[in-house]
C-alpha cells in the first residue's frame, strides 16, 4: 500500500457538515491502490465504553490524475463525532487515525477487563454547530446569471447608441461613459434576458465614478449620472423582482477615486486630514501625478494612479463601507454583492460586512473575485462564494486551446469540485467570460462548434454558471476595448440564442444543484467526455472534442435525447455532442 498518499484533514473539505444532521467524510489514496476502504464513526461523548462505532463501506467516487478519493455520507449522524479508517490491500489490513498508520485501535484492556479510552486519539469532529453549518442562499444556487457590463449594454429596448457623453457635476467632477448604456437601458431589455432563461444579473460598478468602467468610485451612495439616477435603479430592481429574478452588484472596496471625497481630504489637508489612515503609504504633501510616469505618493490598484488603495484594516474604513453594504440592500432590496479584488482586502473587513450585509437580509449572496484558490475565504465568515476562473482555465485548455485531453480536463474538474465542502462547491460562480478576460469565443478561433461544446459544459455542470452579455451574439474581443465592446443588438444570431436557451432550459428543469456528478468516460484517445447528473433524474451529457466520429452508443443507450449537435444515430461527430435524459 502506498501510505504516503493516504490523506485526510479533519474540519475542512474532506470532513465537514452538510446539515445539522448530515456529514460527509472523504480519504485520498493512490489511484488504483486499496482495494477497500471502511469507516468506522461513533458519538465521541457517548457513555458506553469502549466508544461503540458503526460501520461504513465508502465508495470511491472521485479520481484525478493520481489519486482516488473516497467518500461516506452520514445522514442522521451524532452531533458529536469521532472515527477511524480502515484500509485493505491485497493481505495487507490498517487503520488509519490521527494522521498516522497503527496496527491496533487505541482502546487499551487491563487485566481486570477495565478499558482505558483512547477515543481522543480518532479523528475528531467536536460538535455540528448550528451557525458553523455553511449553507448558501437556495435562490443563488439555482441562479443562471446574466452578467452585464453597464456602459456596453443598452439604452433602449434592443438599442445602443455608442456614443460617449460626459457630466460635469456642481463639484467639478467628471463622470465618463464610452458606449453610453444605462440603467434604463438594462431594464428595457430585462424581458429579452428572462426570455433566454437567465434568472439573476450582476451588474458591473453602478456608482458614481470618473471613468466608463467605473471601477474609480467617487460615491458609493449614489447611481452615475451617465447611466442614470437612483430611482432609475430602484426601478429596475423592483421589475427585476417582479419577474421572479434577482439581482447582484459590484462592490470596489479596495480601492477608490482620486476624486473620492476623503483622499481629497487628504490631499487638501495632508497630515491634519482625519482620514490620513484610510489609505496605503502616503507621501506628504499628497498629490495626483500629472502623467502616468509620474510615480504617486501613495498605494493604488495595480499601479492605477487614479485609483488610490484603501486602508481596510482600519476600523472607520470597515465601518463606512459596512454601511455601504447595508446600504444597497435595505434601501433598494439588492440580492447580494460581487466583491472586486477580494483578495487584497483586510479578512475582517470582510467579516464585518458580512454581518451587516446579512443583518439586511439574511439570503443575500456574497461572491468575491478571487481567481486562485479560494479556500481560505469560503469558510463562512466572509463570502458564499468566488468567481471560479479556474472553472474557465480548464475549459480553455479543453474547448479552446486543445491544450489537454478529455482525461486531463476531467481530472481538473475533479480536483476543483473537492477543493471545498460540497455545498460551497456547488455555489461556485462558474464562467466562460468576465469584463477581465479575453472572450471565450475569441480563443475558440471562432470556431462556434468549440464554444458551443464549452457552452453546454458550462450549463450542465456543478455551480452556478455566469454568462457575459453578447455570448449569446457570439461577441469576441481580445482586447479590453475588443471584449467590452458594444452589444450588437442589430445582428441576427437567432441559431445562437435559441441554443443557449435550450441548454439553460434543460438545466433548470432536469438538473438540480445537489445532484452528483459523475464521470462515466474520460477517453484521451477519443477525447471524448462522458459524465452525469444525477439526483431526481438523471441526465447524461457526452462531448467529443476528437476529429474523428466516435461511437457513443454505449452511453447513450435508452436514453431520450434532450440536445445534440453534430451527431448522426449514436455517432458523434467532430465537437459533437448529445444530451440525454436517462430512463431506468
């Protein structure tokens, strides 16, 4: 047995509580290894003595590249847990506790009969608290998300102008826009995106601010006057609503304006501003560069002058925008917030505003930009989810760039639905384009077949998937003017749109956020991927991404066929795939 890939790690990903009464425990070992993997769990306060276990066969669900991991569900479970694992190879039979390999249980038998405990020694799990639970508002993980980016939008139903526009306001500052979509714009066209199947936007930077992205924010109170006014937002939030969907907005708390009203109080002050300890390294006296050259005396965004970096250790800054955050929630009934380069801000300043955005209104999602790992902010105490580009940078390699094969892609999608907790992995912001990164489309080579495969993976996997306005017009781009550019409301991509609704129809009505996914086939040869979702029903989805038809016969098999493209009788063709709904 290869003991050095054997592992587990208590109170995270591989132990933790599904529900009050539900808890889920995973071991990795070497892929192929063990023959047999047993757990054993009892009540770790339980008055019988030695502790009496129950056992559990566990079934080796998942594997990756290298590993195999097994996993056993408790439901009812004690509130109290403690256990052991034990693990057979061939003749070869031993438990596992304590992060170690032992011969024997720790129970230790004296002479007279009397049992020494060793229950402190099995792995441990102290008590399932109710408020450690970590569970995700219901709505947000059954969300199909529209993601539009304000400026690129709309300004009418089925209309952008194009044109730039500047407001002057009564203080002196400008507010830019460069395509000139508005708030009206977006409300307009609110059918348009119901109709497609989408049940949630997330709207990019919707406050006042210098530039058209509006990632400068100078209020956080108050719309920009190029898309609009508050009530022009408390409109639409009231007919997102009166749709049956949700809405979600950015948050820039990291970094502000040069024009934000309290650096201005620095920079007029200098050391006797009240607000000197809300920002990174100021130089005094402070001032804004004339050029982009010109080094500022003080922190910024990735080097943006006009965007100096906020102080979110500090305690006033945590308040002020804890409010910001209520703020929105209270007053217009947002449904959650998008939180912009999560990553760089103070972990209580995000525990903070949890609690007061949560003080609002206890099923509003929280989801930060962080684009690795996200592990240490989805514990419970900050955000509900991230946005998954690493979600993204498997699909790219698989769809786009055919930089791995179907077994490599499956691998990666294994090892990300494990990084968390089941229930934080499915409400994973899934996605294929950002206002941050190159069109999916675009490093298709435009090959609509590619991204339609990529698409559909998108629709049908575990998360919530997040689509950027225009994928449904088939929009690329490269560059940031390129993949910001404006909607093409006047082009006719009929095929397209209707393929997208088609898929997000099969999701929302066949596939639930809990059901499993399994993979039935992860051929390289073929390249041809093969997977499940399974709960209620069950639906198959194979995706061929090989040159040569490949027989899916096998997999297909009395199954209804919900979606197929490029598939001729149980052959699948180049970037062919096939949906079905399995009948027992």
């Amino acid at each position: 047995m290869n003991r050095s890939a054997v592992l587990h790690i208590p109170m995270s990903q591989y132990a933790f509580a599904a529900a009050e009464d539900a808890f889920v425990i995973r071991l990795r070992t070497a892929k192929g290894d063990v023959d047999k993997c047993t757990l054993f769990y009892g009540d770790r306060a339980c008055t019988a003595s030695p502790v009496q276990f129950t056992e559990r066969g566990m079934e080796r669900k998942y594997e990756d590249e290298l590993f195999d991991f097994y996993e056993a569900a408790l439901m009812p479970c004690p509130a109290r847990i403690c256990y052991y694992f034990e693990l057979v190879k061939g003749e070869e039979k031993i438990y596992y506790y304590a992060d170690a390999f032992h011969e024997e249980l720790p129970d230790i038998v004296m002479p007279d009969g009397f049992v020494v405990e060793g229950r402190s020694e099995y792995y441990q799990y102290p008590y399932i608290l109710r408020s450690e639970v970590q569970r995700l508002p219901e709505w947000f993980q059954e969300a199909v998300v529209y993601n539009i980016f304000p400026d690129s939008f709309a300004d009418g139903a089925g209309s952008l102008s194009g044109r730039a526009a500047e407001v002057r306001e009564a203080d002196g500052s400008v507010s830019k826009s460069r395509l000139g979509g508005t708030i009206r714009g977006i409300l307009e066209n609110l059918d348009y995106i119901r109709g497609l199947g989408f049940n949630c936007l997330y709207l990019n930077p919707i406050f006042r601010a210098g530039e058209y992205h509006k990632y400068d924010i100078m209020d956080y109170f108050h719309v920009d006057p190029c898309m609009g006014s508050d009530e022009d937002f408390r409109l639409l939030v009231d007919s997102v609503h009166a749709r049956g969907m949700h809405i979600i907005i950015d948050g820039v708390f990291n970094h502000c304006s040069w024009y934000f009203q309290q650096f201005e109080d620095v920079v007029e002050k200098g050391e006797a501003s009240i607000y000197k300890e809300w920002f990174y390294d100021l130089e005094f006296p402070v001032r804004r560069p004339d050029t982009e050259a010109e080094k500022p005396g003080y922190a910024c965004f990735a080097y943006e002058r006009k965007m100096p970096k906020l102080n979110t250790s500090n305690i006033h800054v945590q308040d002020y925008f804890a409010r910001v955050g209520r703020y929105w929630v209270e007053e217009f009934q947002v449904d959650g917030w998008r939180l912009d380069v999560a990553n760089e801000v103070d972990k209580n300043f995000w525990r903070k505003f949890r609690t007061a955005v949560r003080s609002a209104n206890p099923e509003a999602v929280l989801i930060g930009e962080v684009w690795e790992n996200a592990e240490v902010w989805l514990k419970g105490d900050m955000f509900d989810s991230v946005m998954n580009y690493d979600f993204r940078k498997h699909c790219r390699d698989f769809f786009a760039m055919r930089n791995t094969r179907a077994d490599g892609f499956a691998w990666g999608m294994t090892d990300m639905l494990l990084r968390y907790p089941e229930q934080v992995s499915r409400g994973q912001l899934n996605l294929l384009d950002s206002h941050d990164v190159p069109r999916f489309y675009s490093l298709c080579g435009e090959d609509y077949e590619r991204w339609q495969a990529a698409f559909l993976y998108l629709c049908m996997a575990p998360g919530v998937p997040s689509v950027f306005y225009g994928d449904e017009c088939r929009v690329g781009g490269i560059r940031e003017d390129e993949y910001r550019r404006a909607m093409p409301w006047k082009q006719d991509h009929a095929e397209t749109r209707q393929f997208v609704k088609t898929a997000i129809g099969i999701r929302k009505k066949w596939i639930k956020p809990s059901d499993e996914w399994r993979v039935m086939a992860a051929d390289a040869a073929e390249n041809l991927l093969v997977f499940e979702r399974v709960g209620k029903s069950r639906v198959r989805v194979a995706i061929h991404q090989g040159e040569n038809r490949v027989d899916a016969a096998s997999y297909l098999a009395g199954g209804e066929i919900l979606l197929r493209e490029r598939m001729e009788g149980k052959c699948l063709g180049r970037n062919g795939f096939a949906v079905c709904l399995m009948r027992e």
